[in-house]
C-alpha cells in the first residue's frame, strides 16, 4: 500500500502536466493575435492594423498609464477603475520631425 500511493502522485502529476502541454499547444496553434489581460500571447504577430500598444507604466494597483497609437496619433490614456481617461493627444508624425 505504501508504494502505490506516491506512484499514483507521479501519475497524476505527470498527467495534469501533459494536460497543461496541450492546453498550451492548442493556444499556440488556435489563439494567436488574441490577447489575454491586455498582454499578446506567444505566438502572437503584428498584423500591422491600425492600433498598436506602445507602452504601458503601472501607476498603482488600480490605475496605468497606456500609451498607444492610431493613424499615426498617439494618445496617452489613463486607465483606471473601468474609467478611461484621454491625458494627452498628439499627432506623432509632426512630433518625429521637430
């Protein structure tokens, strides 16, 4: 009986961790260009649409600054508290040439 219990363990473990492997590959293969939490997942391409994340800074557990660009304007957004705030709104191309 002693034996069988910690033979069982390395059983289940290696399972959940062959479980965890798939449940990776079939993100890689079927997922890419979604995002979770914000962020891209492996795997995932520039596409080269129309917005693209540039920076993110977290101020405190509840509030980040993101900067993005659309259109070649960039925007600096305050988000926090499911509240979205426009802090500052430029046109980036006149911004590269001075």
């Amino acid at each position: 009986m002693d034996t069988i219990d910690p033979t069982r363990f390395i059983l289940a473990f290696a399972f959940v961790l062959g479980l965890i492997g798939l449940l990776a590959l079939v993100l890689k293969k079927y997922g890419k260009g979604k995002a979770i939490f914000g962020q891209p997942m492996f795997g995932a391409k520039d596409d080269g649409g129309r917005v693209q994340l540039l920076e993110t800074r977290y101020i405190d557990a509840r509030r980040r600054l993101v900067l993005i660009r659309r259109d070649n304007r960039e925007h600096l957004l305050l988000l926090a508290d499911g509240r979205e705030l426009v802090v500052e709104s430029f046109d980036a191309m006149k911004e590269e040439t001075k």
